[in-house]
C-alpha cells in the first residue's frame, strides 16, 4: 500500500503523509476504514515507529483520520462541504471543450476528475519537496528582478538542447524556443504559420484543446483517422491532394486519447509524404517522456526537424503548475515564433525556468521519471481490470500511457453517463469531445492513475445497467457536441 524511497528528496514522514493522504482523497481508504497499527506500518514499510506516529499525526492535524482510544486510527467521516458541483455550460455547443477544460483545471474536494490529463499531485510532491524549494529560493535571489530573454533562460535552453541531442535530436539552444506550456506553444505556431480560412489536417480522435484552438482561430479542420500503428495515411494523401493543407498536427508518442504510438514505418512513410506535398508537421510530444523505451522514435529525430516542428512541455512530468514548454524547429521558424511571442506576452516566466533548470541539472529528474513509469504501469494495469470488471471495455494493447481508452457497453446512452457521473462525485471526459464529428462509437477517456478508485468501479458497476433503461427516457441537459468543420469540396481553398 506504501512505497517509500530512501534516495527521494522527501523525508519519509512526508512520502508517507503523501501517499496516506493520496488513498483517503481518492476513496482507496474510505471512511470508517481502519489504518494499520503504528507498529505494523512500521514493519510492512520498515522505518521507525516514530515515522509513523508523525504522519499519523500530521493526518490528524489535516482532519483525514482519527484516534479511538483503545481501537487505532479511522479514516474521518466527512461532511460533505459547501459549494455548488460544476453544472454543465448552457446550450452553447461551441463552448463544450472549454467548459470541459475549465471543470478539469478546477479543484472540486467533491469531484475527482478520473479523466483528467494530469499526473495525482501526491505523485509530483517528491521532485518540489521544500527542502529543495528552499535551496532553489537561495540561488540567484537578483535574477528573480531581472527581465528574461524572450527566447527562454539560456541555461535552460542547453540543458534542453542535450537532452534532445540524447533522443538524436539535433537542437542546439538558437533553435529552441521556451513558452508557457505546450498550448502557448500551439498558439504561437498557429498564429505564425496560419491564416483565418486555412486547412490543417489533424488526428481524429485527438486531444479537443487542439481541435477548439484551431476553431477558435477560424481553421478548417480535417480529420485524419488514428490507427493502432499511426495515423491513416491513406486519408492523409487524399486530403492533401485535394485540400493542400498547411499543417498537420500528430503525436508519435502516447497518443491522446488512445494511448497508441507510431510505428517505424508509418513515421517514415509520413516524412516522405509530407516532403512530396510541402507539408509541415507539428508534433505533439508532450507525454513522450512518459514512454517505456528507453529512446522511442519521434518524427523530429527521423526528420532533424527540416519538416517537423516539436512540441514538448515539463508541465504533464513535474507539475501543471510549472508551465514551461519548448519548440524546436529550423532558426527561421523560432525567429518567426520569438516575434509573436514578444509581441502576445513579451517573455516567459524565467522563475520557472529557472526552477526546470535546477530540476535537470541535479540529476533527479531522470530517476523521477523512471519513479512516474513504474507507478503508472502498476495503476494502469490495475484501474483497466477495474473497468472491465465495471462493464466497460477498454483496449489494453498499450503499456506506460497515463490515458485508457475505454467504450461502453450497449444501451448506455454516453452523455446521460456523464451528466449522472457528475451528480455522483466523478468528472467523466466523454469521447465525443476527441472527434470533429460525432464519436463512432461511445468512448470514455480515464486517467490511468486517478481512475484506479474503488469507488468508481462500484459506482459503474452499479449504474451501468440501471443507465441504459433510463437513458431511452431522459433528455440530456450536456452541450450539444462540437459542430463539424469539415471543409466541403466546393469551398475548399
């Protein structure tokens, strides 16, 4: 139940707070439940009792558990607290992902977000313990003053330039470019590269931020289907046949929402297609360091970024808080990049950069890593033998993704799920979000990590079956999915 680790930067008392803390908030360790003795905790994890006793306390403190004379430590039994549940957005159907975003990056205490697209905050707590923030706080105090470069804190900039070096990435630091997180990153590009009324190719399903961008900055978007070895590039030579599109957007790596990666082939097949059509590519590697392989292949190390555009962000691996992403491209386009930047929000935080910087340079962000994979393939096999006891049935070809891509059973009307999930405690994100059109087939997105909850499993076990009788009854009050911007023939460019 608790792993501690003897070389992280928390002490042991604060990863067993963490981890204790983390099975009472997600309803691993319900109330009522008993928590092991002081003395059997102590010998199943084999630290001092008084380790125990000072996390036993600290739990205490925070009003999560309570002693009973002469019975042990309980989980409390929480009223529930003030404050209204996250309603869905009137009928305003271009509004849907937005909504969907906005309810994901809120904290609700009586809502879990088992669909969201973050690591568990008890998970990252480790690599920004307050021991290290403080020996960060210590460094270069007249720094935090000063203006940053436009293009990124330099050091930080190198130290990424070799790290893509060591994934055979040619990117020396005049070709990167450092914004707020990978969506900044997106907009820039887009707002660089772009006309209101082009056509962009885009994966379908694919992540629906991308999709209500792209809208938002008056594209047309085609879709390119996603297979289990890459996108269809069938359909990808017909659209850029007929359509010519300016850019298509891709993840090689840990696709979202379907978890799946490129193939060898395909990758390669796809830089030859996009050198005969003039095509440029964005790639979206944002959870790319999440892969199990020790050096997966992206298109940015095939290509050596003449056709490929790279997008990366620390953001999904240290902290959503930390919003620190990267592009890498030809000097031309992260010159072109730079003047939009300045012109939008002149420089990025160089507080975070700084704070990325220390990260890499000590060393510990690779056993981090290591640390995030190990636990996300334990906590993904184990929530997708939930969901499947649950009745659903996801697809369990991909190992190490944070994301599961699960379908429902038949008669389970998906959107009348959704709306009873929320009344119930649980933020499901519904698949039809991840398509231009209407999804095929009812879908839901888990999170690998925040789905493997007791709780859910009963709460779908119990309510499958009652929802598909009544979803042939109910009206849903959820917005009306994303309208189509399938460009036709007749009006294509």
């Amino acid at each position: 139940m608790i792993y501690l680790d003897r070389d992280a930067q928390l002490s042991l008392v604060e990863q067993m707070l963490s981890q204790l803390a983390g099975l009472i908030q997600n309803g691993q360790l319900p109330p009522g439940s008993r928590l092991p003795s002081i003395r059997k905790l102590a010998s199943q994890t084999g630290v001092s009792t008084a380790t125990v006793v000072a996390a036993y306390d600290r739990l205490t403190a925070r009003g999560l558990i309570e002693a009973r004379a002469a019975s042990g430590y309980f989980v409390c039994h929480h009223r529930p607290q003030a404050g209204r549940m996250p309603l869905p957005i009137p009928q305003r159907s271009e509004l849907d992902a937005v909504w969907l975003m906005q309810q994901l990056l809120q904290r609700h205490s009586h809502v879990t977000a088992v669909g969201s697209g973050f690591m568990p905050e008890h998970w990252l707590e480790d690599m920004l313990s307050s021991r290290f923030l403080a020996q960060f706080a210590r460094k270069g105090k007249r720094a935090y003053a000063a203006p940053g470069a436009a293009e990124g804190y330099p050091p930080l900039r190198s130290q990424l330039s070799m790290k893509l070096g060591r994934a055979g990435i040619p990117a020396p630091p005049e070709q990167l470019l450092l914004t707020f997180g990978a969506t900044q990153a997106m907009d820039l590009i887009c707002r660089s590269l772009l006309s209101p009324g082009d056509t962009v190719a885009v994966e379908e399903p694919a992540y629906f931020g991308l999709y209500a961008q792209l809208r938002a900055l008056g594209m047309k978007l085609v879709g390119v289907p996603r297979l289990e070895n890459g996108p269809d590039l069938a359909v990808l030579e017909e659209i850029c046949s007929t359509w010519r599109p300016r850019l298509f957007f891709t993840q090689t790596l840990l696709h979202n929402p379907t978890g799946g990666s490129t193939d060898a082939s395909t990758a390669f097949r796809l830089l030859e297609l996009a050198r005969r059509h003039q095509l440029l590519i964005v790639e979206d590697d944002v959870y790319g360091d999440l892969h199990p392989a020790p050096n997966p292949l992206r298109l940015a190390q095939a290509d050596q970024l003449e056709r490929v555009i790279l997008v990366g962000s620390f953001s999904k691996v240290l902290s959503p808080a930390i919003r620190v992403g990267y592009i890498a491209a030809t000097p031309e386009l992260i010159q072109l990049f730079t003047e939009h930047k300045i012109l939008s929000v002149l420089n990025s935080s160089e507080l975070d950069e700084r704070l990325v910087c220390e990260l890499l340079t000590s060393g510990s962000f690779h056993k981090h890593l290591e640390r995030l994979r190990a636990r996300l393939s334990h906590h993904r096999a184990q929530a997708v033998q939930g969901l499947a006891r649950a009745g659903l049935e996801p697809l369990q070809r991909f190992n190490g993704d944070l994301f599961i891509w699960a379908r429902l059973p038949p008669g389970v009307e998906l959107r009348v799920l959704v709306e009873d999930a929320l009344e119930n405690g649980f933020l499901l994100t519904p698949g039809d979000v991840f398509f231009l059109r209407h999804a095929p087939e009812p879908w839901l997105r888990f999170n690998a990590a925040a789905a493997n909850d007791g709780r859910l499993f009963d709460y779908l076990e119990q309510r499958l079956g009652r929802l598909a009788a009544r979803s042939q009854t109910l009206p849903s009050t959820l917005p009306a999915p994303l309208p189509a911007t399938l460009p036709q023939k007749e009006s294509a460019p």
